[in-house]
C-alpha cells in the first residue's frame, strides 16, 4: 500500500512496474477490456479516483521527459512561396498552388514534431484511460443519492448544475474536466490534430480527446474555422481576379435593426443557397443607415439582439419552464422551419466566432445536438442510432413532470387501477387537452407494474424528441451548415454548452479585475494626467471593485450582465474576459452606462461610494431588458 500510494505522488518512482502493468492491461482482447470496464465501473469512488490520477500522472511523466524534434527542412522557405507552372492560368491552379486544396509541406513537418506519437508507453496508458473512461460514463457503484432537480433559490436556477452535480446527473461519477491533461496545453496539438486528419495509424491525442482540455479544444477548433475562414478568403480573392468579379473576403451581414431576424434569415440562406462557402468566411455586420466599420462591436449587437429576439417566450418557438428557466422547443409553433434553421446557423456562428449567448437551452439539447452530427455523406447518426432520452434529461427541463414519473415507477400498489393512464401523452394544444397514442393502439392499452418502465421511455421519448422533430431537424441542420469540420467531434456536449453558453462557476472577481483595461482616467491632483494603474489610484474605481466582490452570487451575475449582456464567464475562464472602464466626466447625478457590445463601463467620478452603488446598481436593475443600455 505504500508502495502504491508513492507512485500515486511520483509515477517516476515505479514507471517500470506501472508501464508494464499499463501495456499488459491495454494489450488484452476486447473481451477482456469490456469485463475490466465493468469491474472499474464498481469500483469505490477514492480507489477508482486514485486509478485515473496515477494514469493521467504516468502520461505527464512520460510526456515530460520527451525533448522536442527539430524541423528537418533546410529550406527556410520550404512551403511559404509557391511554385507556379508556366500556364497557372486557372482558379483551381492557383489554389493548388497555395495550398489551398489540401496539407502542404508545412502541415507536414509541424505533425513530425510528436516524439509521443511513438512512445508506446503513452499509447498503453491512453488506452487504459480510455477504459476508465468508459467505466466513468457508466458508472455503478455510486452510494450518493440521485441529484435534486427540484428548483433551487429564485435567481438561481439559471446558473445551472455544477459540474460534479451534472456528471452525476447523467451517469458520471467524476465531470470530464477531471480527465484532462494541462500539459498537452503547452504541445503541439495542431500538429496532433492535422496528423489525426490523415488517418495515418499513428497515435495522437485527438484519438482520446478526453485529455483535451477545453482550452485545448477550442485552440484546435479556432484553427480549423481560421483554416477554412482563409481558405475561402483566398479563393475569394483569385477567384475576383480570374472573373474580374468583387467578391468579398468576408461574410458581409447587413440588416435592418427593425427586421432583424428576417434580414438575417434572408442572408443567410442566400449563402447557404449558393453553396455555404461564404459563410466559412469572418463575419462582418453592418446595420443600415449606421454608419461604423465591425471590429467586432458591430457582430456581438447582432448576436445579442438576434437571440433575445428568437428566444423570446412571446415569439412562441420557444417554450419556457418556471422551475428549470429552461427552454425547449414548442411543437405547436406556428413558425415555419427556417426560423429555426436560423437559430441553429446563429449558435453555430456564435461558436466559430467566439461569441457567448444567453440561450437557456437544457444541457440534454446539446447531447441531442452533437448525436445528430452528419457523416461524410450527410447522413445523420441520429437517423440510424435512437439516442437514448432519460428521466434525468426530462428533469432538465421539466422538474415537475419527470417527478411524476418518477413516482410512477416507484409506486409500490396496483399502478393500472390507481393511476388509471393508457399509453397515451396528454398535451395541450391552442388551450385544447389532446390525447397522443405513444405506441399502436396505445389509447387501448393500460398502464400496469409490468409495462409502466415502457411507458415512461415512449413518454421521455416522445416528449423530448417525436414531438419536436419538426423543430429540431432544421435547427440542426443550420448549426452544421456552419460548424461542420473534424474538430467538433472532438468535443462532448457539455463542452459545446460551456461554448456557447458560457461557463455558469462562481465569479472569480480578483482575476476580473486583473485583466481590466481603463480609458480615459486622469487624477486632477497631478495635474490632471493620466494615472499609471488608474484601479488601485482612482478611488471610484476601487469602490466598483470592491463593491463587486462583496455582492452576492446573484447580485454579481446580474452586474457581469449588465457590463457583458451575459452573466456567464467564457469557457475558458475569467481571465479570457476583458472589462473596460470609461470615465464619463466628474460627479454627476446622472446613471452609469453599459456599452455590452464592448464589455465596457462607464461610470462618473462619483463623489461617495454610496453615491456609486445606489447608481450602478439602479442602472442594473432597471436596465433589464435593454433599457439603459
């Protein structure tokens, strides 16, 4: 035991005990892996955390001892001018000869600097994390009791689950985030990811994407719409040249601030008409009859302003739950589908612009999402594999009614003469209670102890996806229109989530205020220049931070939100989010102003810390809805 808690500190210590253990375990037929599966699935949590904290210390310990390959290449500009034969008169030439159509020498020499790809100790110990894993999502040995759904305190139920709460939520026992490897963070994982495209047989990393962090992630996916985005700007721009036609390098939106969603919609199936290619491309907003170049600004107004509009309950393709503040698709919608292709483009440009909205979609509409992921041929996994809806994802959504069920299942007495239900879903449509058969003949067939198990699935399943099919398809096929690329299968739904939605973990205010930039502060009592660190010299400011950090988890969301347009952090953490603060002149009695398009405030130099917070907070609380702002 001892022995086995040293290595747990240091796997240098045994590495030559654990890396055969490792390669003698990842060596076993499939047969043999899906027994030890299960054995580890039943594990006790301390042994089966221990497990994975030596796997994941081995792989760091090997990983640190690799140096690193030089490039071969003793061409300095090998790759970086092309070589043009002598008629490369055509588009598809000129293309080809930058690259454009497939990997070129450079791809090539970054994906030759993974000596890991070799090590087949990491490869070993990755497929036994991978076997633990697989134990981790199917978990069987969990002694907590099963996670509340029951609405939490007002103001927070939008926050959502915490994370450890949320793995256990949905068969978990540790979140996936326990399973990253930071160290990747600092190799070259473009490298591991361009020579994971190739199929080539070697291992890499993007093989387990588990060890990815979601910084890590998101680098690759950045890379991967940068790649495309370029691509498609360059072919733009010979493609203008060879046809003496203007076309844009951008993805150039322009709308009217009335007709928001109709003009957006417009646009963007004109160029998902064309061909989908220009929308590959950076986006660019304009408004009409504003004037003002997008840098930026521009394209988050439009998001934010877009996904209040769609999202509102008053526009009815959305229906929303008191106790979960969630929503979830109506199926008695009177909007037409590409409505909801719309929202599935916007959440789309939203991730490959790195753009947090305030959607409330259930974190079991990402699963939905991802499951539903074409093929190379187009085909939706969804259309050959039936996703497999739980009471847990019901909960999500509908606390109260998953409760029933719930209690249906649990009911110790005669079910068919107490409950008095036949297969059937009771919903009410324009104010009239209708009577949906789950199976054939299901208006006939009663609810008993025997069946009850199969009336609960056919009812989860109809409610969370039959019923909504006609909502959902065009929903996803907008959302891949945009995102389709190799490395949105490297992330999990909850990922996606923390993508677009942001992260909901407690504000960590310290960290805001270190990364905050300030504009325009000058201290009349040196004469009126401006001030080195304005956040610890300028006493207003120090009043907003303070103020801030001593506010209650909700009072400090409602503030984010009031700055941002989201009360959510980016996944990646709050040192990735940048406030601005303005100075609007000396004391005056006038409210603060939030610029969310910026991430900007702008305050007064009040003269009383009082004077400040009965201000800003006035200003947040009555802005709700866009107000002040």
């Amino acid at each position: 035991m001892r022995s086995a808690s040293n290595a747990k500190r240091d796997p240098s210590q045994h590495s030559g005990i654990i890396k055969r253990i490792l390669g003698l375990l990842a060596n076993l037929d499939n047969e043999c892996h899906r027994y030890l599966t299960t054995w580890f699935s039943r594990l006790a949590e301390d042994h089966f955390r221990r497990m994975v904290d030596l796997v994941g210390k081995f792989i760091t310990y090997r990983l640190t001892r690799q140096p690193r390959k030089r490039s071969n290449s003793g061409n300095p500009t090998a790759g970086l001018i092309p070589e043009f034969g002598a008629q490369g008169a055509t588009s598809a030439q000129l293309h080809a000869a930058l690259g454009l159509s497939g990997s070129g020498s450079k791809s090539e020499d970054r994906a030759g600097d993974a000596l890991y790809s070799d090590d087949w100790q990491v490869k070993a110990a990755a497929k036994v994390m991978a076997l633990l894993f697989a134990a981790n999502n199917t978990y069987h040995n969990r002694k907590t009791d099963p996670v509340n759904h029951s609405p939490s305190v007002a103001g927070q139920a939008s926050a959502g689950l915490a994370a450890r709460e949320r793995a256990r939520a949905h068969g978990q026992l540790l979140p996936t985030s326990d399973f990253y490897n930071t160290v990747l963070d600092f190799h070259d994982l473009i490298a591991d990811f361009e020579a994971w495209e190739k199929r080539t047989g070697k291992f890499s990393f993007c093989q387990y994407p588990f060890f990815l962090s979601i910084g890590a992630k998101i680098k690759i996916m950045e890379h991967d719409a940068r790649r495309q985005m370029e691509n498609k700007a360059r072919e733009a721009f010979f493609d203008s040249i060879l046809s003496n036609k203007n076309l844009e390098q951008y993805f150039h939106l322009r709308v009217r601030r009335e007709c928001l969603a109709e003009d957006s919609l417009r646009r963007i199936s004109e160029v998902v008409g064309g061909g989908g290619e220009e929308i590959k491309k950076g986006l660019r907003v304009q408004f009409v009859g504003e004037e003002g170049i997008d840098a930026g600004g521009l394209r988050k107004e439009w998001f934010l302003m877009l996904v209040r509009e769609l999202f509102d309950p008053n526009h009815g393709m959305f229906v929303y739950d008191e106790d979960s503040q969630f929503c979830y698709f109506n199926p008695n919608t009177f909007e037409q589908s590409d409505q909801f292709f719309l929202v599935g483009a916007v959440l789309g440009l939203a991730l490959y612009n790195s753009t947090i909205l305030d959607v409330a979609l259930p974190p079991f509409a990402f699963k939905k999402l991802l499951a539903s992921a074409p093929t190379k041929n187009g085909v939706a996994p969804a259309s050959r594999n039936r996703i497999d809806y739980t009471l847990d994802d019901l909960a999500e959504f509908r606390p109260r009614l998953a409760k029933g069920l719930r209690q249906l299942l649990e009911f110790d007495g005669d079910v068919e003469a107490t409950f008095c239900r036949d297969f059937v879903a009771e919903v009410e449509r324009y104010g009239v209670v209708q009577q949906v058969p789950l199976c054939k003949n299901g208006e006939n067939r009663p609810v008993t102890n025997a069946n009850r198990k199969e009336f609960v699935d056919l009812y989860v399943r109809y409610f969370l996806d039959t019923a909504v099919a006609r909502q959902f398809d065009p929903f996803r096929r907008g959302f891949f229109t945009v995102c389709g690329g190799n490395a949105l299968s490297l992330f999990r739904s909850e990922e996606i989530e923390l993508m677009v939605r942001g992260s909901d973990e407690p504000l960590d205010v310290s960290s805001l205020r270190a990364v905050a930039v300030y504009d325009g502060w000058s201290d009349p009592a040196h004469g009126g220049r401006k001030v080195d660190r304005p956040g610890e010299q300028i006493l207003v400011l120090r009043w907003f931070w303070d103020w801030f950090a001593e506010a209650n988890p909700i009072d400090q969301r409602k503030i984010l939100s009031f700055i941002t347009g989201s009360d959510r952090i980016p996944a990646v953490g709050a040192t990735n989010l940048v406030i601005k603060i303005g100075c609007l002149g000396d004391d005056s009695d006038r409210f603060p102003v939030a610029r969310t398009c910026f991430n900007m405030l702008q305050l007064y130099k009040y003269k009383s810390r009082q004077k400040l917070v009965d201000k800003l907070w006035r200003a947040v609380v009555e802005s709700e809805g866009f107000g002040l702002k």
